[in-house]
C-alpha cells in the first residue's frame, strides 16, 4: 500500500472514530434528557398531583366534620364557613383528579384514577345528602351519611393517593437508576473510543515518522 493511501485510510479511521464519539454522545445526551423530561413533567407531577389528593381529602373530611359539629351547635356562620372550605377543596380535588387523567399512561394508573374520580362523585354525592338531613334538623340521619357515606369514603381516596405517591417515588428511584446506568455505559464507550482514536493516532504518527525517514 502506498503512503498516501496508508495516510488516507488513518485520517478516515480517525474521522470516523471522532465522527462515532460525536454522534453516540448526542444520542446518549438526548436520551438522558428524555428521561429527564419525562421523571420532571409526568411522573413527578403525578407525584404531586397524588399529594394534592391526600391532602385535600383530609381536608374535606375536616370541613365535614366541622359543618356536623357546627349545625348541633346551631352555629350557622362557621357551619357556611366550614361548606365554603369544603366546596374550594373539593374543587382542588377534582381539579388534580383531571390533571391526573390526562398524565396517565398505562392501563393501572388510568383505572386508578378513574376509581379515585367515581369515589369522589361518592362523596360529594354524600356531602349532598348529609347537607339535606341538616336542613331539615335530622342530626341522627346527617351522622349516620357522615360515618358511613363520607367519611370512609375520603379516607379510602387518601389511602388509594398515599399509594400512588409512593409508586411514582419508586417510578422515580427507577429512571434515577437507569439514567446513572446510562451514564456510567457512555463514559465507558466514550473513553474506550478516545482510546481507540489514541491507538489510530499513533498508528498514523508512526507511518508518517517511517515514510519521512526513508525519505
């Protein structure tokens, strides 16, 4: 093979090397980032989410609570005022339950939230019914819908959520693993390529060095 042939096919083997490490680093840099872009807007927002419902049903069940106490104590003003509370975060509850709708992604977390939205329905439905046995001063009939209709009711939405929170914790223990593993594997090609590149280099540098001293 001739010199310049011999340096052509060092050049090439250098160029491609370089042109390898390049583009195996953007799709490793883009890969990560997708991870990064899913962990940030999907599955820590449904980790949020989930939280907003934990708290709003203890809320909900405190106001409710509030509401039955003030009507046996025939105080209408904190009773209104504990209804106002009751309605604001029920509002917040649906409004998480919606978001969640829409960031759910496969067939469990759908149906969870969906059972999470018709017990919701429950409660509210209950809240209804409760509100009704309160006018009309039946105090029995309003607890009894209290201790059997809603109560039960939101503290089953706050257990369903509290699980939720941790299967997206563990969903992001997971992408964290995956993404150090990904990183850990492209800093392992990257320096076996530099190597490479390395042995290539010298390769050349020795042609070059033996053709100019024949010369």
């Amino acid at each position: 093979m001739s010199l310049g042939r011999k340096l052509l096919s060092g050049f090439g083997a250098m160029l491609a090397l370089v042109l390898l490490h390049s583009g195996g680093a953007l799709l490793v840099t883009r890969d990560l980032n997708e991870d990064l872009k899913h962990a940030a807007e999907v599955t820590a927002r449904k980790q949020y989410l989930a939280g907003e419902v934990n708290a709003a049903t203890s809320e909900m069940a405190s106001c409710e609570r509030g509401v039955v106490l003030s009507a046996m104590l025939s105080d209408r003003a904190h009773s209104d005022e504990y209804q106002q509370q009751f309605r604001a975060r029920a509002a917040g509850l649906q409004k998480a339950l919606d978001d969640l709708h829409r960031l759910a992604e496969n067939g469990e977390t759908s149906s969870r939230v969906q059972t999470l939205d018709q017990q919701t329905a429950l409660v509210l439905q209950g809240h209804e019914e409760l509100q009704r046995f309160l006018v009309n001063q039946q105090m029995d009939a309003a607890l009894t819908i209290f201790s059997q209709k809603v109560q039960p009711r939101l503290e089953e939405i706050g257990k369903a959520a509290s699980s939720l929170v941790d299967e997206e914790n563990r969903e992001l223990a997971a992408a964290s693993s995956a993404s150090a593993a990904k990183s850990t594997r492209s800093t392992a090609i990257s320096i076996g390529l530099t190597l490479l590149a390395l042995a290539v280099g010298v390769v050349v540098f020795l042609v070059v060095r033996h053709a100019s001293a024949a010369l």
